[in-house]
C-alpha cells in the first residue's frame, strides 16, 4: 500500500474532501482495450459497483473524514470464482496489528478485536473480497471508531472468513 500509485491517488483524493476507493484483482491477465472484457473485468465492476452503491446508498458522510477504502479481488477463474455471487466481502485491516503499537479493531466475527488482514482472506481458498480502511495521511490502518462508522455502513455485504475471523 505504501508505494502504490493507485493508492497515492486515493489518498490525496481523500484529504481534499473527496471520498476513496481503491480497487485492485488478483489477476495478471492483460487485454487489448477492444477485446471482449475477460471474465475478471466483467466480475470485478459488477463487484465494485455493488460495493460503491451500498456505500452511496447509506448516505453522507460515505466515509469518515481523511480515510480510503482499499478493496482487493480474489483471482477469478472459470472453475471456482465465475460468478459475482461466489464473491463474499470480508472487512479487514491494512497490515498486522503489533501487540502494543496497534489500537484495537472493531470485533465483527467473534475474535479478539482484530480484523484478519488482507493478505489472510486473499490467501484463503475461495472468492474472497478484502476491504480495509485506510487513514490518507499515514496509509496505516483507521482506527476503531472509524471502522464502525464503515461497517455500520457496509455491514449487509460483510461475512466471517469459515475459521471465525
């Protein structure tokens, strides 16, 4: 997330007043600008513009001041993760939390107030959807009170990972 470009444009977005979603696929395929759009391209808006109309649906503010959202894909493929209805939303944290570095986590699947990470949901086998929020001046994980302002707003779409978290 540091170095990303894609974030920097986010983040910069974000403390000009602007809300923020960063939106990334695991997917390396790449396609002509008229080709067919891939299975990934036609899943991943589908899956995007459910995530931004839950958002806009829950009214101002959509997101707390100076924050983003970075949402990542699981791999799509014509086997497993084929259909948007495969794609389950999973709210996590940015990084790992550091025992007394890191504030608590909002505790949304009955574990011990952490979110899981990113890279944990998206290394879980299935069609998993990471979305954490970010702070745009740090690029670190927002703190718990901003996360309950995101899950209140999003919380028709998030789901446990199977092992609880």
């Amino acid at each position: 997330v540091p170095f990303s470009g894609t974030v920097r444009a986010a983040t910069h977005a974000s403390i000009l007043g602007v809300p923020s979603i960063v939106f990334s696929g695991q997917t390396n395929h790449r396609h002509a600008w008229k080709a067919i759009p891939p299975l990934h391209s036609r899943l991943y808006s589908a899956l995007a513009t459910n995530l931004t109309n839950t958002l806009l649906a829950s009214g101002p503010p959509y997101l707390p001041p100076k924050t983003f959202l970075n949402v990542n894909f699981a791999a799509a493929d014509a086997r497993l993760c084929d259909q948007e209805s495969n794609f389950r939303f999973v709210m996590t944290r940015l990084y790992p939390a550091f025992p007394g570095l890191s504030g608590k986590d909002i505790s949304v699947c009955g574990g011990d107030q952490r979110l899981v990470t990113e890279e944990k949901v998206l290394k879980t086998q299935g069609c998993w959807i990471s979305v954490s929020l970010g702070r745009a001046v740090t690029k670190r994980d927002a703190p718990m009170e901003e996360q309950k302002v995101v899950h209140e707003k999003l919380k028709s779409l998030f789901v446990c990972l199977p092992d609880g978290q």
